[in-house]
C-alpha cells in the first residue's frame, strides 16, 4: 500500500523533498514510517494521519495523508 | 515573611507597656495595609506586633472644644474655629464619610477619599498614614494645611507636637519606639474658608502620589485670600510648606496670570527625586501646576 | 438543520456561577493528600557563569523533602516551543534574573523559602545586554553562543525607493513601544502528582495541555503518554501561559518524591521570571499619493526578545505581516530582527506582534490624511482591503473581509459623528478633548506552513445528554459557551444538555492551542464534524429501534423520529424518541455511542518563502474610536469613551464578543497610556501592582461594542476569531485623539501624564523647568 508523507519545517530534514509517497507492507505501524526516515526525536514531534493525532502504534492505512511537524505556536 | 507574635492591648497604657517592654522588637500595627506590605517583603521582621485595633476610643472623631456657646440644637454641627478631634484608628473611609470632618476640613476629607481603594480605605487608618511617614502619604498635606498638632502617647506621658515637627524625614517621625499616635487636632475652617486637595497618580485609584498639593485660605473677596497654608507631598524628604507661594498669595487679588506667576513660585519650596513614579524636572512642575490647576478653580467658583 | 437556536443568542457564560460564587477550583486552589510545596531558585544575577552550586546546607534541613539542580533532569535539560534554548535547571550560565537554577520541595511553603536560602551559588558576573540594537553588534557580549540575533525576517515586493520618489506625502517616524506583563489574576501556578504506576499528572493552566504533555516528556524523557496535562480552567493566560511555565518543574518534583507538589508563583516572582510582550523599536516609512493612495511602506522592527527564544520569532514574523494593516500596500520592504538580551523574556501575548506595528502604522496613517487634508475615516475606507484584493505580502484575501464594513459603522457611531460638539465641551478650560480612530486585520489561526488541525469528541450519555471534548483550555475567553452553543445547534438540543470536557490530555483529542484567535473556529469545525457523525450514530439506533428505514429518521428538539409515523401519536410508540431514550437503547445493545471529528485549516493561496506560519488566510477585523480629554497642565490622558467595531464573523455568542471587546479595550488602554515593565540593568523595577501600573475600573471609560459579522464561510456557523483584535487598534486610537486634542504626536507609549506634559512643552517651545 501506499502513503503520501508532508514533512514540515524542521522536519524537512528528513528527506530529499517536502511531499513525497512511501511504499508499505498492510499492517504497518507509524512506527514503521518513522524508522525508515530516520526520524529519532519521537517525543517533541507531532504526527498527523489524516487530519488527526496519531502514536507510533497507529496502523497506516492504503493512501493514508501523514502530516509530520514539530509542536507550534503563533498568533 | 518570618514569624512573630501577637500581642492585643486593652488600653492605650497596655500598648504603651507592650512597646516599652519589647522595645525594637516590637511593631504597632492598626489597620496592617504599610505594615503587611513590609512584613511580605521581609523588609520588617519585628518578633512582636501590637495590635492596637481594639483601643476603640481611638476611633472617635468629636469637636474637641467649642469657639462659641451653642444651643443644644447645634450640638451635632461644627462651627469656625471649634477644635476638632480625630482618632488615630479612624480609617480613611470614615474620615472620609463623617460629615463633622467634611463640614470642618473637606480637604482632609477628600483626600482621605482618595487614599488608596475601597478596600484600603476601609482598613488603613489616618494614625497609620502618618507613622508610615511616606512623603507622599495623602492624609499628611491637609493636616500641614490645616496646622495640626498630633498627641502621642508614651511612657512618659501625654505630648502634643505640632504636625510639621512630627516628620523628621522620609519614613521618619518623631515618635519614639515606645509611643503610639493617638490622634489629631486642628482649627475648623469656617464659612469663609476655601480649600482643596488634589492628588496626581499615575492612575485614578490605587495610586501612590506623584505630587499632591493641600490648600487652605480665607477667602477676602471672589479673587482675593489671606492666610494661605499651602502644603505639597511627594516633592521632599518630608511633606513641605510653600511658604513662599503663601506670602506671595497673602491679599493679592488673583487673576489666571497673577495665579499661574504665584503658582510658580512653589519651585522655590520643593526639592523633588526622579524615581520611578516621575522624573524631578516633572515634579517640579507638576507642583507649580496642580497648584495653579486649583486656584483656577477657587477663581471660577468650581471648586469648594 | 434548523435555523440556529443558541448561536448567536446571548447566552450566560457556563461556567459563570461557579466563577461568581467561587466554587470553582484553579488549579492554584487544588491540594492533596500529603502534598509538598515546591518553589523555585531564580538567579542572583541578570547574566553571569555559574561556577558552583552547594545545595547541602538545603537538604539538612527538616521537613526539606528534595533539592533538584541540573543534575537531576533526566531528559533533555531545554525548553521552548519552537528551540529549548531555556534550560530547565541552569548549569553553565544565568541568562536572566527569572533564570531557575535549583527547585526545592518541602513540607511548607516556609520550609521551601528557607531551602532556597540556604542554596548556595556561585557566580560570575558578566557584563549585561540590554540594548537590543547594541545586542545586534559583533562585538557585543553574547547571551546564547550562537549570537544574539535569534531571528531575522525580510520580506519586500513591489519597488519601495520608486514609490518614495514619486509619491506626494512621504511620513517616517520612529515608534518605542513598552514591555507589558499580560497581569493574569492567576499567577504560573500548579499541582504535579504520580500515581502507583509512575504516572504523572499536570494541573497547570496553560494554553496548549498537550504540547505542554511533550515538552514534560522530552524533560523528563518520558514516554509523554505515560503523562496527563490538565490546563482547564486557566485563571487568565492572554499568551503569557502559551509557553511552558512549571509544569516541568511540577513534574520533575512529583517524579523525585512521589507525592504531590504545588507551586504558587508569587506575584513579583511572575513579574520577573514570567513572559512579557515584546519592546518594539519600530522605523516605519510611508508614503501616499497626493489622491490618497498608499503607495510604500518600509518597516524595521528591532524585538527585544529577552533571554530566550520562546515564540520570538513568530511575533516578529507576525509583526512584519500586521505591519501595513488592513490596507492595500503596493509596494513594501519589510525587515525585522528579534534580539537576545538580558532584559527578562518576552514571547506570545494577545496580539502577537500586531499591536506594536499597528500603534506605529495607525499613527503614520493619520500623519499622511492630516498632511493631505483628507479626513482619517475617509483615507482608511480609500485604502482599507477589500475581498480579492491582493495584500501587502502578495496573497489574495479570498475570505471574509470586514475592514470597509467596520469603518462604516465608525463614521455612524455616536462619538465619530459628534465630535466637534464633544470636543468643543471640555470639563475645564485647560483640558482639551479629541476623538481618534484607528483600525487593523488579525490573523487567526497558525497561517501558511503550519497544518493547523483541531479535533473534537461528542458522547451520547445515559441521560441523554452530550459530552462534547474539545482540548483547547478555557483561558476566561468563554470558548467553552461557544463550544457549547455551537454543539447545542449541531445536535438539535438545548445548551444545557451539553457538558464541556476541556483542557485534559487524557480525555479530549489534540486540538491545537488557545491563541491566535483560533480556538472557536477550530473547535467549532470540530465539533460540527463530530456532531454529524453523532447525528448519523443516533439515526441509526433510532432506525433500527423504530423499525423505519434510515432515510426516514428526522431530527427534532432533543429527539428523533420517524417521519413516516402516523402524526397525533405522542409517545414512542409514535416513533419518537429522545436522546435519553436513544442512550438507553444503546446501552441495552452494549453500544457506546461516541464519535470523533477533526478539522485542517484552510491556508492563503501563496506563503512567503524561507517564513513559516506566513501569510494567514482568514482575518478578524476591527475599528476602534476613542474620546478623550487632556488636561494640559498635568498631561494626564482620560479615555471618556470608546466605541468598538469588531468583526468576528458571526458572534457565536454577542455576550462573549462584548466582553472581550471591553476587556480588550482596557487592556489597549493600559498598553497605550501607563503599562511597562521597566527593566534596567537586568532588574525588574517593576514587580509589583504598586509599580506596574495597569487600569483599574475606575480608569476604565464607557465601552460601547457595535458587532460587524461578515460572515465567514469556512467557519463554523460563519465564525472567525476575535480574541486578539480587540486589544490592538484601541492603542493608536488613543493616542491619535490625543493629537487631535493638543497637536502633539505620540511615537513612545506608555503616554504617561509626564511623557504627554513634557511633548506639550515641547511643542509650545518651553523647555521643563524653565
């Protein structure tokens, strides 16, 4: 299955670009996602799949839209 | 804030001997809104407090003495130059409300109206003002306007000082460590006198002066005073008189720019500091102004 | 669905008589059983190196359960929402004189003072930064190592120096604007306890409980599920609670000791460890046309940020996006710096970054109609933005657009249209009266390169009524009655059949922050997408308990039925049935209905490149009108009136509008005339109300709120956000009636009574003193 990943500030980091799909086996966990960007700091980030908070132990789903920022603020 | 104990007198020679036996030691406290101030901030840790607030005959305020015989439907009423009592532990609320001190010395009233808030009007008393001593104490210009004389009570007896002579300085007086305040007495201003307290804080309530001016006088005619007391707070070590503006007001006739020349003269009475309520150039000014301001009421009849 | 029956409707605040009464419990009113007291010890010294800390003395002491350093932190020793550069417990160097370098629990709050006295520190004082512009030099002392420019933002578009050259009125000023303490009635306060299992809870107020939750666990490295944050209710924030403020050390205390520890900040420790708004050094170049136009604007903005970063640099950003208000501004150069000093902290507060930038645009504004000769309302309403216009940093405003419609109704409002008449009436002959205006745009929510999402729960009770979860923490803003009255609509029911579950990690979902004027509309679309699941969860309970097909099910007041159903059968039997009997249903069959809805905001069409959370898409409105009067011997300033113009899109609940607009105004009011924090040589001489002066009631004027609502249709219910606007424009409307008064232009505030008589001199040639 597949996942379209953003990446957003910081986060940009991880990968060559901001958007991109990754390709998963069914039953993957966010996890699994996170070990294969090399993402290490789990604490201070903040996942979203499909518009909503997710954990590591959320199982990604066929075209799932995970959102992935550091904690914000602004005004 | 450390710990201390608390000692309540019954009389004022209870207090009296509370403070001579704990000397240093020992605080008056009355209606506590200096004092807790400075306890909170250890910038005062006395082992005792006496609590004076049940020396109720210190809350009296009373004509003192009568001028002249009255009838006993006068009895209630206040006449020129009656002596007029107030008790150290009257709070400023009740100065301010009583209509004995309000027909007798308004400016003493307003400015008690303009202590503080509701809340510290209704807790800190007249007594207490004038010990914490602050030049720019509200209570302290009227009652240098109005010539009072302060009785304190010690080991030693009864005194009676003269209210000028009671600040020695910044939050210094003249009372020893083991006396107390017992209360004030001044001259009622009759018919022909006008008077005024004026008061610039940094906001309308809960303000400390920046520079307040007390005024009494007899009015001679619509534009034309003798016997002017004008007393300034928050511009010197302690309150002042403006002596100088006095002579010069003595039987002038006044007008907007005879006002504002006088008015001016009050430079030569004031001493202030910057600090971080106002600047000393501003001050300066402002004493010459809040003066001016209220002569210019006197002038229109605006003001009382 | 119906027309709205509690939208819009001034409904009483829900938590209203448990505030009045007192009943309610801040977290700074929580105890518990076998609970500590913790307190915190700040620096000695405004900057210096720490060469040793001795906490021995401390720890001998009876009744002193725990004496923490930096040692102690398990985590990562940093926090800060966008880089940790504070440290939890410092343990190189002191930054500011709020810096903590050891936390201490004991048995009393006396026993935790005399600990903190009893640690011994040494220092090594170094020399202090308090001069942002001197802060920017190579050869200043540095506060972080890397500098002390901790953010530079520059935006430009269009051709400034062509429009300078050409235009006809040319206007450029320098604006001073003060540090002011956001004077929440609850100090930074809070209980930590730790359950058997090691997990913590948080009772702190703040407005983001679980982006506090993460901050905790990177401290604490700790899983942060293994954490519970709880902010509801906060007893005042204003932005000042955004940031973290004790919870880690709460945590950190809890988790030593295993019991339970408070701290209550006392008010002059806030006053010198707490957020402050941000000083503005503000350059601002303008020019117009000799028709009216506004051609230019060039801006530099030096941000005294304080010690640390916090959101430093998203005010700033936010203060170059605000800086040419709600006009259209063809041409722009806009540049800002945010600054390490040792001058305390600054970081989010109401408003974030526009209020400094609109107190100079709105004066400049004025400057330019005066020098045209043009009316002020009318030069506003020339250049004001309107819906498809492209504005100042280059997207296109294609939401709701209230500016033109605020200013209408300023140029109707009583004191606009009267106010030769009032000013020609002054209270004594040496008091001049003027009347001013000025308006401005405020983002909502987090803009452009941000996802900025929301959530929300509803969950059908057994008695029928609707617990609706929405994690934005009640601050005293009144979101949770908003909550509420825009849940009541959704479901079809009465607003006292909703309970609001707000501010809790453990049982709401994220949603985001309360700040930026954001939490209404995120919550609201939240909850409306929750709400339509909920509807449909009900429908089909009552379809298969009714035995009629799905399609038929229609919502009614607190009820659904069966439309199909013979009419004139009251009962059940009929095919009604309530929500009450719908849970009973439910819960008969083992079913637990609760459904989830969230919400991604929508963004501006462009960003600006290399700035994140730059532009916003959707912009509250508002113009403010003041009357006031001087007196000119003393130049004391007194608001008489003021008329407030929001436009909030729909106002959810009028009441709730109203009394952010009042509070707003007065908070505007202090801003603009005796409000700041002043600092010298790294010392707060300000700690106190005696000293930070703000308004009181009685120096409050007669606040008069007109509502605008253009509706907004992404909203929910056609709702924008309001929280922040109605502090801002207030601040330069002032200040400009105060020109229109005396001819005098104020460019530094606080216009304290010295700062206006000393301009008066000034201006009458008459130097103080003479």
């Amino acid at each position: 299955m597949k996942v379209n990943v953003v990446l957003f500030g910081t986060m940009r980091k991880y990968a060559k670009e901001d958007k991109f799909q990754m390709e998963f086996e069914e039953g993957a966990k966010l996890s699994d996602l996170l070990d294969r960007l090399k993402i290490e700091d789990r604490v201070y980030i903040i996942v979203l799949v499909n518009g909503r908070r997710a954990d590591e132990d959320t199982v990604l789903t066929d075209g799932a839209n995970v959102h992935i920022l550091t904690p914000v603020g602004g005004g | 804030m450390r710990p201390f104990s608390v000692t309540v007198p019954e009389s004022v020679d209870e207090a009296v001997e509370a403070l001579a036996r704990w000397g240093s030691e020992a605080r008056v406290i009355a209606g506590g809104t200096d004092l807790v101030v400075e306890l909170k901030e250890d910038r005062r840790s006395p082992a005792v407090l006496v609590d004076i607030s049940r020396l109720h005959e210190l809350r009296e305020i009373r004509v003192e003495k009568r001028a002249g015989a009255r009838g006993e439907d006068e009895a209630e009423s206040v006449g020129e130059s009656d002596v007029v009592w107030v008790g150290a532990l009257a709070t400023h609320a009740e100065v301010a409300s009583s209509p004995l001190v309000r027909a007798a010395a308004p400016l003493l009233a307003d400015a008690c109206a303009h202590v503080g808030s509701p809340q510290i009007r209704g807790r800190g008393t007249i007594g207490g003002n004038m010990c914490t001593a602050s030049p720019a104490g509200d209570v302290i210009p009227p009652l240098f306007a109005l010539e009072a004389s302060v009785d304190v009570a010690g080991p030693r007896g009864v005194r009676s000082v003269g209210v000028e002579s009671f600040f020695v300085g910044p939050k210094r007086s003249a009372l020893a460590p083991d006396e107390i305040v017992l209360g004030v007495r001044f001259r009622a201003h009759g018919p022909e006198h006008v008077s005024f307290f004026r008061k610039l804080g940094q906001r309308k309530s809960l303000a400390i002066s920046v520079v307040s001016v007390a005024f009494a006088a007899r009015r001679l005619g619509p534009d034309t005073f003798e016997d002017a007391r004008v007393a300034f707070g928050a511009v010197a070590p302690t309150v002042v008189r403006a002596r100088t503006v006095e002579k010069a007001l003595d039987g002038k006739r006044l007008d907007a720019a005879t006002a504002r020349h006088i008015s001016r003269l009050a430079f030569r009475d004031v001493m202030p500091i910057t600090d971080i309520r106002g600047s000393q150039a501003y001050r300066q000014e402002m004493a010459c102004n809040l003066l001016y301001e209220g002569l210019l009421g006197l002038l229109s009849g605006n003001a009382e | 669905m119906d027309e709205p029956r509690w939208v819009g409707a001034r409904v009483s605040r829900i938590d209203a008589a448990d505030k009045v009464t007192g009943r309610l419990k801040f977290m700074s009113d929580l105890s518990f059983p076998g609970m500590l007291w913790g307190a915190v010890l700040r620096s000695a010294h405004p900057h210096a190196l720490i060469k040793k800390i001795d906490t021995s003395k401390a720890e001998a002491i009876d009744g002193v359960v725990a004496v923490l350093t930096h040692k102690d932190v398990p985590g990562l020793n940093g926090f800060g929402i966008v880089v940790p550069d504070q440290p939890v417990l410092c343990f190189d160097k002191v930054r500011y004189m709020g810096d903590a370098v050891a936390l201490v629990a004991a048995t009393s709050k006396e026993k935790a003072s005399e600990a903190l006295r009893a640690i011994e520190v040494e220092y090594e004082p170094l020399p202090v930064v308090d001069d942002p512009e001197e802060a920017m030099l190579e050869s200043s002392p540095k506060v972080h190592a890397d500098g002390n420019i901790h953010h530079h933002i520059k935006v430009e578009r269009g051709d400034v120096d062509a429009a300078f050259r050409e235009a006809a009125v040319v206007v450029e000023n320098t604006y001073y604007t003060p540090r002011q303490m956001h004077a929440f009635m609850e100090t930074e306060s809070g209980v930590a306890t730790m359950d058997e299992d090691g997990n913590i809870t948080v009772w702190c107020g703040s407005q983001h409980p679980f982006r506090d939750q993460l901050q905790i666990a990177r401290a604490l490295g700790m899983n942060p599920r293994k954490i519970q944050v709880v902010s509801t209710p906060t007893g005042g924030a204003f932005g000042g609670k955004d940031e973290i403020t004790v919870q880690i050390y709460l945590a950190l205390l809890a988790l030593r000791t295993g019991r339970p520890v408070k701290i209550v900040l006392s008010r002059e420790e806030s006053a010198v460890a707490g957020m402050k708004r941000h000083p503005m050094k503000i350059r601002m170049k303008t020019a117009a046309a000799a028709d009216g136009t506004l051609l230019a604007n060039e801006v530099r903005v030096v941000a005294d940020t304080g010690a640390y970063a916090s959101l430093g640099g998203p005010v700033v950003n936010l203060a170059i996006e605000h800086s040419c208000g709600a006009y259209r501004m063809p041409n722009v150069k806009l540049e800002g710096f945010c600054v390490y000093t040792n001058n305390g902290l600054a970081g989010a507060f109401r408003g974030f970054g526009a209020n400094q930038v609109i107190f100079a645009l709105e004066t400049q504004i004025d400057m330019i109609a005066e020098r045209l000769g043009m009316d002020r309302l009318e030069f506003r309403r020339k250049n004001a933005l309107r819906q498809g216009d492209v504005a100042a940093l280059g997207h296109t405003m294609t939401a709701s657009v209230g500016a033109v419609a605020t200013l209408d109704a300023a140029s109707k409002c009583e004191i606009w249209v009267r106010r030769e008449e009032l000013k020609a009436r002054p209270s004594a002959p040496h008091k001049k009266r003027g009347v001013g205006i000025a308006t401005e745009l405020h983002g909502c929510g987090l803009g452009v390169g941000l996802p900025d999402y929301g959530a929300a729960t509803i969950e059908l009770l057994p008695d029928g009524r609707f617990a609706v979860g929405v994690s934005c923490p009640e601050i005293g803003q009144g979101n949770t009655t908003a909550f509420a009255q825009m849940a009541a609509d959704s479901l079809g029911c009465s607003v006292e059949d909703i309970v609001m579950v707000s501010g809790d990690s453990r049982y709401t979902l994220d949603s985001g922050t309360s700040t930026a004027s954001r939490s209404v509309y995120t919550g609201g679309n939240a909850i409306r997408c929750a709400a339509a699941r909920m509807r449909e969860a009900i429908a089909d309970v009552a379809a298969e308990a009714l035995g009629a097909p799905r399609e038929e099910i229609a919502f009614g007041r607190g009820s659904v039925e069966a439309r199909s159903c013979p009419a004139g059968e009251p009962t059940r039997s009929a095919g009604r049935l309530s929500f009450r009997e719908i849970a009973c249903i439910a819960e008969s069959k083992g079913r637990r209905l609760k459904t989830e809805g969230d919400f991604i905001w929508p963004v501006a069409d462009r960003g600006v490149e290399g700035y994140f959370g730059l532009p916003h898409l959707i912009y509250s409105y508002i113009t403010q009108v003041a009357l006031v009067e001087v007196n000119t011997l003393t130049g004391e300033v007194e608001v008489l009136r003021a008329v407030s113009i929001p436009d909030p899109g729909k106002a959810i609940n009028p009441v709730g509008i109203e009394a952010q607009s009042e509070g707003g105004v007065v908070m505007g009011m202090g801003y603009a005339l005796m409000e700041d924090t002043v600092i010298e040589q790294g010392i707060t001489k300000t700690p106190n109300f005696s000293t930070y002066i703000i308004p009181t009631s009685v120096d409050a004027p007669e606040i008069e709120t007109i509502i605008v609502e253009e509706l907004e249709p992404s909203g929910p219910f056609g709702a924008k956000g309001i929280g922040e606007a109605v502090c801002v424009p207030i601040t330069p409307a002032i200040t400009n009636a105060i020109h229109d008064a005396t001819g005098i232009w104020i460019t530094h505030i606080p216009a304290t009574a010295e700062r206006v008589y000393m301009a008066l001199r000034k201006q009458a040639g008459e130097p103080a003193g003479a």
